[in-house]
C-alpha cells in the first residue's frame, strides 16, 4: 500500500496476479503499487473521483481470498449502487434470445429443425401399407400340407389332384349355398366372391391344374374362409 485513501479502505497489503501497472502516474496520486510500478491510481474528477486500476486480479474470484483483496473490493465499490459497464464485454441491451450470441442462435434452429424431422420421421404413414381389399395368396404351408396329406395316402398323383380339387369345389358349393345344377356362371360368381383368383377358379371348375398347386391353394383359402394373408 502505497498511500492511505479512502478507495483503499482498510487494506494494507494486495495480492495481484502482475498482470498489469501504470508507467505513469500523471496528475493522479498513487495509492496501491509495487516494485513494478503503481496498479491503483486516485484523481479528483468534478466533485467525485476516480479509482484507475491497471491489474484488475486482486478484484477477480482467484484472488479476491488472497492478501487483503476483498478489503479492497469493499473499498472500491464504496457506499453507493454499483454500475458495470458490459458493453467493454461485448454484452448490449438486448434481452431474451435476443441477447444469445448468433451461434447459439442458429444452433438452436438446427435443433429445432431436427427435433421436426424426427417427429415427421415418427408420424403415422398417410392411407394403409396395402390396400385392404386386395386378396392376398394364403400361406403356402396350409396347401403344400393339404397336398402332401393326400399324396401320403395314394401314389396316384391325378387321383390325389382330383381328391382335393373335389374338396374344395365342396367347400365352395357349401359356402356359396351352390346347388348341383348351379350353371358355369354361378360357379365362376361364387369362386370370385370367395377371393379365388383365375388360375384356382379354372383348377376348380375345368380342371386346369397340372401340378395341383393352384386347387390346393383354392382349398386351403376356403378352408380359411378368404381371411388368411401371407
């Protein structure tokens, strides 16, 4: 402590971190210095005066416990309201997002931004995946068993086609109330209504089935009433 002044207060002796000094001292009376030079000048400005600190560490968090700083901070600061001048910082006016530095800004838009593509990501598809009155075949096991179950009893390959295409123009003509002199027409309605499509509607009616897969096919999506998907 160079000189007692009331900037300085109660302190006598000031820690600092060296970080800056006066070369000069001027018309304005040294009060805190060191080897180095003066770090706190006072002069009298008007009716009030003016505290000039070169090294501002003894008033900062790291050093403000050190020595007798915090005497100094209180000394300072005096007995009116404090007013800091920010604008030395780069902080204005500005409140709410308003005082958010542009980049924090913008990275908020691009979370914005991201948090909609997730949710549009997420968001029900529009309509159904497939149409839901289009027919779809039945699992391929329910007539490659039905087959396979007649083949075991007869090595008669026709025999065994005729066995389930029999089966199935019975299921057909049981579930569409189908008479024995129902007419081409009537049956080709009825195999229709039923979900059959041309191939297992011909294995029924005319026979055309070389491998027998189409009437098993026929047989095994009457015998799940047309409701059965793959």
């Amino acid at each position: 402590m160079l000189a007692p002044a009331p900037e300085t207060g109660a302190a006598a002796n000031v820690r600092t971190a060296g970080d800056g000094h006066w070369r000069a001292a001027g018309d304005a009376q040294p009060v805190v210095g060191g080897p180095g030079g003066a770090v706190v000048l006072v002069r009298t400005a008007g009716r009030g005066r003016i505290a000039l600190v070169a090294d501002p560490s003894p008033l900062q968090n790291r050093l403000l416990d050190q020595a007798d700083n915090a005497a100094l901070a209180l000394a300072l600061s005096g007995p009116g309201p404090l007013t800091f001048v920010e604008s030395a910082h780069g902080y204005g006016t500005a409140t709410g997002l308003a005082a958010l530095p542009a980049r924090f800004r913008w990275a908020l838009a691009l979370l914005g931004l991201s948090a909609l593509a997730l949710i549009a990501a997420r968001w029900p598809r529009l309509g159904p995946v497939e149409p839901p009155d289009e027919p779809l075949f039945p699992p391929r096991r329910a007539y490659v068993d039905a087959l396979a179950a007649t083949l075991a009893k007869t090595h008669d390959r026709a025999a065994a086609i005729q066995s389930v295409r029999s089966a199935a123009r019975e299921r057909l003509a049981r579930r569409s109330a189908l008479g024995r002199d129902a007419t081409a027409e009537t049956w080709t309605a009825a195999a229709r209504a039923a979900g059959l499509d041309d191939d297992e509607r011909r294995a029924l009616q005319e026979g055309i089935d070389d491998d027998g897969i189409a009437a098993g096919r026929a047989l095994a999506r009457l015998n799940g009433g047309g409701k059965e998907r793959q």
